[in-house]
C-alpha cells in the first residue's frame, strides 16, 4: 500500500472512533449554574433529562409546581428520579434534607419533614469529570411520588431537594442535587465541556483548580525531556515530530509546525490533568469499571485520538510534500477542519488549545492550496524530515582533533538555536 494511501486510511479510522467515542459521550449528565439566587438553583431541562446541581452549605434545586403549570404528570402517579450526592462524609448531625414539596430559597417555608439518614452508600467514580461522590441513598431508593406535589395538597408549589446546613458544621457541606436518568446534551454544553471538568477539579469538587496550569506549563519541559531520553536509548526513529528536531530543516520557521506543537501539548496536557483526577477520586471510590471507562474512553481515546491525528498530519503533510503523498496535499485540509470542530464536543478533548490550533491549522493548510496548484501539484521546496540519529559515544583517537567532530557526533536535538 502506498504510504499516503496507508495515512489517508488511518486518518479516516481515527475520526470514526472519535465520532463513536462522542456518541458515548451523550451519557454524560448536564451540569447547569445558578438562575437567580447562589444556593437556590432551577434545572435548565425537563426534569426527565439528568442533571446534577453543585451547591456548598444550604440550598437545593427547586421546580414550580401550581394548579396553572405543573410539569410533573402527578395525576396518574409519574415517579420522579432523584438522589442527593456528597463528596465527603459529612456528619449527619450536621445537616437535614429534604426532598418534596419544598422551595429551596433560605426564606421558603418547611413544611414537610426531613429524609431519614442512615449513612452513605460506597464511594463512586464519575468517570468523565474525574469526581468521586457518596449518595445518601441506595438505588432503590432514589424515586419519589409526584402524586404528593398535588397543588390541592401540596401548598408550597414547588417540588424541591433542599438541604440545610446547621451551625455545627465545621465548613461548608459540598453536595450535587440530582435529579432525572435521561442523558441528552445541547451543542452548547458538549462544546462546554472543558468548562464543566475544569469547575469539577477545581472549587465546585476537587478543590485541586491549580493542578492543570502547573500540568499544561510542565507538559512542553516533559515533552522535551521525553524526546531526549529516547534519543539516548537509540530510539530516535521513534520519536514524534517535534519543533525541537533541526533533522526537519528547522521546524522552528515553519508556523504550521508551530501549530501542531501547540496542538499536540493541549492535548497532552489535558491527557495529563484528567490522568492525575482520575487517580485522585480513585483512591475515595470503590474499585469498579468506572476506573478504565474514565482512562480509556475519556482520556486514551479523547485526547491519544486526536494526538496520533495531529502528528500524523504533521508528519505525513508537511515533510513530505516533495514526495507527493496523499496527505501531503493541502486539498485535505476541510478533512482536518471538521476533525478539529468534532473533537470540540469530545469529552473535552484538548480543553480548547489542542483542536483550536489543530483548525487554525486546517486554515493556514488550505492557504496553500495556490502555491500547489501554482507549483503543478507540488508545494514550493522544503526539507524532508531525516531520521534523527541515536547518540552516539564520542570514540576519543591518541591525535588530536576529536573535540571538532563532536557536533558532528550529536543528532538535531542538540543543536537548538
């Protein structure tokens, strides 16, 4: 098979498994912000949809519920899917929830009384923002009775989750109001996404917010490091393209190799971030197959998808366009383009940077297309890529001279600037 042929194919099979690993992605649950008052919050969706609700100390979810609009089916006894999620646990001598016909504001009434607590089930992985959570109820357990948020009966007009923090709680309780089991998402939350794992590692959950800035400014050191490595064991034919490698007639001048670094650290970096998350709620969570579905769907697959594409395409399109490969031709670049847009609703694949440069990319990409056609199908020169060669021990002769061969002797890594 001819070596263009072989990448086109590649490239095709990796935006495949993207577009199944993004079919998977629709099972995550919505997130939504605050409407109206910081502790009190209304889901943005059909209670039907699932969606978790982040809030520190008292509040809850609350939905309007009146005889002139009701969107709960409680004349033939629809049951409502709920559960209230903790990420530590708490002391329950700390804390009363509610769940029924209630408001969450901190002036709205009590009127019904509070859910009997006996504990927490286990811990569990939330595989696709790398959280750990503990639920206050087993799975049988998590359904009410819309028939109880009657507005004959049901005075308040609201059905509610509300909990309310006592003054014996040494800090704020960090709690999620659940409410619905079916997984849909718009555009604009998969496309918020990044966003969402990031609130979750940082004050909403984790609390570990400083990990991915100090991950994405070590990840171009790491990958500097990693290169290194490989060329001292001899595996420098196995390295990835790098701005590093002077083997490629200085990278360092051609912006579309700029682009695919960049491109490659953002995806490593968030690979990285979500890698350290995943480990991190582990260690709170019962062992279950929530652990490989988080490291090879979400990150394997999401981010070493995506990065095998962009050093394909760096490898196999720029330096090799006076071999005429297939890939070489920047006529590929609205392939690359809607490679780029798809990984945006990837599970966050990149957080941003990784298919922000990748499509940048594609656009410089099909700017050449003139210098192509003006060429006769061929871009204007550039140097191939040579294989950087392994280091190689200095073999020091009784004569002089041996200090003039050691630039000689190193492999483009070294001769950076």
């Amino acid at each position: 098979m001819r070596p263009g042929r072989h990448i086109a194919t590649t490239w095709m099979r990796l935006c495949l498994a993207a577009w199944l690993v993004a079919r998977i992605a629709a099972h995550v649950p919505t997130y939504s912000g605050a409407k109206g008052n910081s502790s009190c919050y209304t889901p943005p969706h059909h209670h039907d949809t699932s969606q978790v609700i982040y809030v520190r100390g008292s509040g809850g979810l609350e939905i309007h519920c009146s005889a002139e609009s009701c969107p709960f089916d409680y004349a033939n006894g629809e049951i409502l899917d709920v559960d209230a999620v903790f990420r530590d646990e708490v002391d329950q001598s700390t804390y009363a929830l509610y769940i029924g016909c209630i408001g969450c504001m901190p002036d709205d009434p009590i009127n019904i009384a509070p859910v009997p607590l006996g504990g927490y089930e286990p811990g569990e992985l939330e595989p696709f923002t790398q959280t750990s959570y503990r639920s206050v109820f087993n799975k049988t357990e998590r359904k009410y009775d819309s028939t109880l948020l009657d507005p004959s009966t049901c005075a308040d007009g609201h059905f509610g989750i509300r909990l309310v923090q006592f003054p014996n709680a040494s800090k704020d309780i960090v709690w999620g109001a659940v409410i619905g089991l079916g997984e849909t998402f718009t555009l604009e939350e998969l496309l918020s996404f990044p966003i969402f794992v990031l609130n979750n590692h940082g004050q909403t959950w984790n609390e570990l917010s400083w990990t991915y800035y100090v991950i994405l400014a070590l990840t171009p050191i790491l990958t500097f490091c990693d290169r290194w490595v490989m060329l001292r064991l001899g595996w420098g034919e196995w390295t990835p393209p790098s701005i590093w490698d002077r083997g490629m007639g200085d990278p360092r001048v051609e912006p579309r190799a700029w682009l695919l670094q960049l491109s490659a650290w953002g995806f490593l970096a968030a690979a990285f971030e979500e890698t350290v998350h995943l480990i991190y709620a582990q260690a709170s969570s019962h062992w279950n197959y929530a652990f490989w579905v988080g490291l090879f769907g979400v990150i394997l697959i999401a981010n070493g998808g995506p990065l095998a594409l962009v050093y394909t395409i760096w490898s196999h399109s720029i330096y090799h366009r006076n071999d005429r490969w297939v890939t070489s031709s920047p006529y590929w670049w609205p392939l690359e383009l809607a490679s780029a847009l798809s990984f945006f609703t990837l599970f966050g694949a990149g957080f941003y940077i990784g298919p922000a440069c990748m499509a940048i990319d594609a656009f410089v990409r099909m700017g050449e297309m003139r210098a192509w056609r003006e060429a006769g199908g061929a871009a204007p020169r550039m140097p191939r890529r040579r294989r950087v060669q392994p280091y190689a021990p200095l073999q020091h002769s009784d004569g002089g001279g041996s200090e003039g061969k050691r630039d000689a002797q190193r492999p483009g890594l070294y001769n950076l600037f």
